[in-house]
C-alpha cells in the first residue's frame, strides 16, 4: 500500500520537480552542455532512486549508491550550475568539465547494466540456488548444507572476544587523545590530540588511521551484533548479561561514535547500520529511510557540521536560497572530478592502478614506502594550490585516473554487478524466521552506510575501515552448526 501511494509523487518529486525547481533558480550560471548534461544526469539518478524505493525486495546496496548520486553527483551541482558558485575552484577548461559529467552518466548506466547481468544465472547456477536454499531452511539444524550454500553465523565465543577487544581499543582510544571532554568539543579538537599524540608524523596518517579505526569499528559491529539479537531473540532479552553488554557498548559508541568528534558521513554510517539492523525487515521503514535521506541530505547535511570547529572558528553561513549551501559547502565530486581530468592531461597521465595500490596497502608506513601514493583528493588539491586539500575524489575520478574511460566503466559495472548480487541474497536471508546471528544481516547494512564514503572518496582514507571490519566480520564468522556454537 506504502508503494503504492508513493509511486507517482516520489518518481514526480524525485526526477522531475525538483530538478525543475533548481532550474527555475535566478543565477549566474552558463547554460550549456555541461548544465544539460548536468539536467539529465540528475533526471536519470531520480528515476533510479524512485525505482530503489518502489521495488518491491529492499537493495542496500544499490540504493545507496543511487542516494549518492542523486544528490552528491546530481541536485548539488545542478544547483551549483544554476548559480555559477562552487565549493571548489574548477581549474580546468569547460571542456573538463563536459568530459566529467559525461563519465558521470556514462558510469552510472554501467552500473544499471552489471545489476541487470546479476539477474542471469546459468542453469548449472539456478540449480545450485534451488539447493542453496533447501539448506538455508535447515540451516538450525545444521543438516543438508554444504559449506558453499549455507550462511555464514555468528561464533558466540569468538563474539566475547571481539567485545573485549573493542573495550580496549575504544579504551585506548579515549586514552590516547586525552580523556572524554575531547570527543564531545570539536573535531578540531580531535585533529589537535592526534598530533600532540604523535600519530600523524612525519606526513604518515597511516598510525591515526589505525588507532581511530579500531577504536570507532569495532564498538560498532559489536554494538550492531547485540543489537541483532536482542531485537530478533526473546532469550537474549530475558538474559541480565546481554543487555548490560549491549548498555556499555552503547555508552561507548556514544563517546568514539558520536557526531560530534567524527565526520559526518562516518556519523551517517553508524546510523544508516543501525537503522536496517534495528528493522531488519521492515519494507516501510526501508521506504521512508531512503524518502527522507534526500531531505535530509538536501536541508540538513550542509548545516551539520557546526561541531567541526570550536566557537572562535565557527563559520557562519547566511543564504538567501536553499541552493547557496550546496554551492558552499561539501559537494564537489564533480568539480573534482573534472579537476582530476585536467590534471591528468596537464602531463601526468593515468596512473594504471598505482592510487589503487596505495588504498590496498594504507597500512604500509611511509618510512618503509617513501613513494607511497598520497590520496587522490590531496594530490589534485595539492596540484591546484588550494589551501585545504581535505578534498572528495569520487569513485568516477579514482578508476579513471587509474584506468582510463574504459576501466571506469569496466568497473562500476563489476560494482553494479557485485551490489545487485549482494542484494539479491541479503533480500533472500532478511526474513522473520533469519537466525540471529546471521553475519550477512550484520554486515550489508554497514557496508551500505559506508558505501557513501566509499562512493565520495578518496579511497586510500577510506579503506583503513574496511579492512578493520573485515578483520572483524572474520573473526566472528563460522558455518559450524553445532549446538552452542554459533549466536542464536
């Protein structure tokens, strides 16, 4: 019935009103191809996350990547197109800028095509599936599954392990950067004790990275798995022992987790995981999530980082129009994209997978990697001259600066590919009768409210996390079946 009543407004809303309200905007703004192509860009990313929230099995994943693209890759600098402002200086012709907005939609229909691929299955595959789920249905029981078919679960020892480990590293954490009055001033505080602390010397953030990526990951999952079970399981919430574990874990969370001492789109990941491990099920509150996102995102996410500095360095921002703050504030994928085109074709050319070896290896410290890539966004902003080089580089600009047009669209098909897959099977699992501990129904959601990091980039910040939740996700994961064994 919710689908039903949405239908026609949202796809309206979505693909057509408000891109013509943007339009309508007095600016300064050229019209030309780069502001067409801007127009169906944001058209075309409408009508894919109308379809995201009107289908009928949830997609984590996909509509994550279409709630990005609608307003980070479209509405934003549709608006900073109307009014000829942006938040970061375009330095290259308007020609770069044409070529970046082509690959946007050029990356974006490669996406839509690898998640249609992932709907063909070979025969030999269908097969598979239909047993596949034969042993999901005995998965309580442990028989008639092989290793292959059956889903991953929760070790429960492995579990405890993991939430001593994150009381230490959270512990360590608050230590390190001096105490809890830190984590609840300013993220400018925050950048203050991680140099006096010593862990960002020398041009390395590998010794940061590490130390705010354990202490904030895992207190997450570990918060997310008790959550899991305690909504799904009537035993665990009649267990004195699981709740006082799930009431420190959030009392944790609130100190390493909270919006004001992190980033907010690491903010947004905590809550989008926890939103969908909460309401594991619920197709109207799938549907709402992703309605008000873009609300969300649009009046509230310009403004939310009014904790970022502290009182003598907050930034006021006055606006005569709802579109000033996306032309002032954080959305500069585009721009940057066009930049990173200009600065590959003013001499240095693709790299051909060395940025990509960098976010594979962050760990690596520069003192044992001299030549170790700096991130994407840095190096553009570095070559640009900007003052702050704290700058996006989205998932467009990192596989074409690596593999040119033809890796780009190679890859965001693979990522339409692999997120329509993961969908597909998490829509599969995500039922009433799903264990608690069933692994795929922790992670997908934190993959997916991380995905807008990913997404905006630069890969080398963002795949210190993922590889702590990996580590993580590992550790707790088992197929064994016997009693006691696994969470349930």
């Amino acid at each position: 019935m919710l689908a039903r009543a949405l239908a026609v407004p949202l796809v309206l809303g979505l693909s057509c009103f408000l891109p013509l309200v943007v339009v309508s905007q007095s600016g300064q703004g050229p019209r030309d191809a780069a502001f067409h192509l801007q127009f169906v860009l944001t058209v075309y990313c409408g009508v894919r996350l109308s379809a995201m929230v009107l289908a009928a099995r949830r997609k984590l994943l996909q509509a994550s990547f279409w709630m990005f693209c609608y307003m980070a890759m479209g509405v934003a600098p549709l608006a900073q197109a109307v009014l000829g402002r942006v938040p970061t200086p375009v330095v290259g012709p308007r020609e770069d800028l044409v070529q970046a907005v082509s690959l946007v939609l050029l990356g974006c229909f490669a996406f839509d095509v690898g998640a249609l691929f992932a709907r063909y299955r070979p025969p030999w595959r269908r097969l598979g599936h239909t047993h596949g789920r034969s042993a999901y249905d005995g998965a309580a029981t442990g028989r008639g599954a092989s290793a292959d078919t059956r889903p991953m679960l929760i070790h429960r020892r492995r579990l405890f392990l993991l939430v001593l480990l994150a009381f230490a590293a959270g512990a360590l954490l608050i230590v390190k950067l001096g105490g809890l009055s830190v984590f609840f001033s300013s993220r400018q505080e925050i950048i203050a004790s991680v140099e006096e602390a010593g862990l960002s010397g020398d041009g390395s953030q590998a010794g940061q990275a590490l130390l705010r990526g354990f202490g904030t990951v895992l207190p997450l999952i570990a918060l997310l798995v008790y959550t899991r079970w305690l909504v799904t399981s009537q035993r665990a919430r009649r267990t004195w022992s699981v709740i006082a574990t799930f009431g420190a874990l959030v009392v944790l969370n609130a100190i390493v987790n909270n919006p004001i001492s992190n980033p907010r789109y690491w903010f947004l990941t905590v809550m989008f995981a926890l939103l969908f491990t909460v309401f594991p099920v619920s197709a109207a509150m799938y549907r709402t999530s992703l309605s008000l996102g873009v609300v969300v995102a649009l009046l509230v996410f310009p403004f939310a980082d009014r904790f970022r500095y502290d009182e003598k360095n907050t930034r006021q921002v006055e606006t005569t129009s709802f579109l000033e703050p996306l032309a002032l504030k954080d959305y500069d994928q585009v721009g940057m994209f066009a930049n990173t085109i200009t600065y590959a074709e003013s001499g240095p050319g693709h790299s051909y997978g060395y940025q990509l070896a960098g976010a594979l290896l962050f760990a690596v410290p520069r003192s044992v990697w001299p030549d170790k890539p700096t991130d994407t966004g840095v190096l553009v902003g570095e070559w640009m001259g900007t003052v702050n080089t704290n700058l996006s580089s989205p998932v467009w600009a990192e596989l074409w600066l690596d593999f040119g047009p033809v890796g780009m669209t190679a890859g965001l098909a693979a990522i339409g590919y692999a997120a329509a897959r993961v969908d597909r099977r998490l829509a599969r699992r995500a039922v009433r009768r799903a264990s608690p501990g069933s692994l795929l129904l922790i992670a997908v959601p934190l993959l997916a409210g991380y995905s807008f990091i990913l997404i905006r980039g630069p890969l080398l910040q963002a795949t210190g996390r993922v590889a702590i939740a990996v580590l993580c996700l590992v550790l707790i994961a088992t197929y064994r079946r016997e009693r006691g064994v696994w969470l349930g």
